[in-house]
C-alpha cells in the first residue's frame, strides 16, 4: 500500500462522512422547523379559541356599556 492510496481512502471516506452528516444535519433542521411551524399554528388556534370563550361568556350588557364608552 502506498502513501497515496491510503491519503485517497482516508479522504475518500472523510468525504462521505461529511456528505451524510450534512444531510442528517439538513433533515434534523427540517424537522425540527416543521414542529415548531406546527406548534406555534396550535398555540394561536388556542389563543383565538380562548378569546372566542371569553368574549362570548361576557354579558350582553358589557358589551354594549364598552361600545357606548368608546363613543
């Protein structure tokens, strides 16, 4: 074996090594970008539900008080 050959292995394997831990590390930050997308859509569903909730549980009466005070 020579010098070079065992320079080309070595880099030749370094290389691949390289090209898949890219990729892995691609994938892991795709991932991880979907379920974040994924989290902060749920967490603003559940925020305009609970202000559906809260606005629909307040009287009638408040509602038109707060209408007459903008006025």
């Amino acid at each position: 074996m020579t010098v070079a050959f065992m320079i080309d292995k070595v880099l030749t394997s370094s290389i691949l090594i390289f090209f898949f831990y890219t990729c892995f590390a691609t994938l892991a930050l795709c991932v991880a970008y979907f379920i974040n997308e994924e989290v902060r859509e749920f967490l603003e569903e559940k925020r305009e539900q609970r202000e559906l909730l809260e606005r629909s549980n307040r009287s009638v009466d408040a509602v038109v008080d707060e209408i007459y005070e903008t006025y």
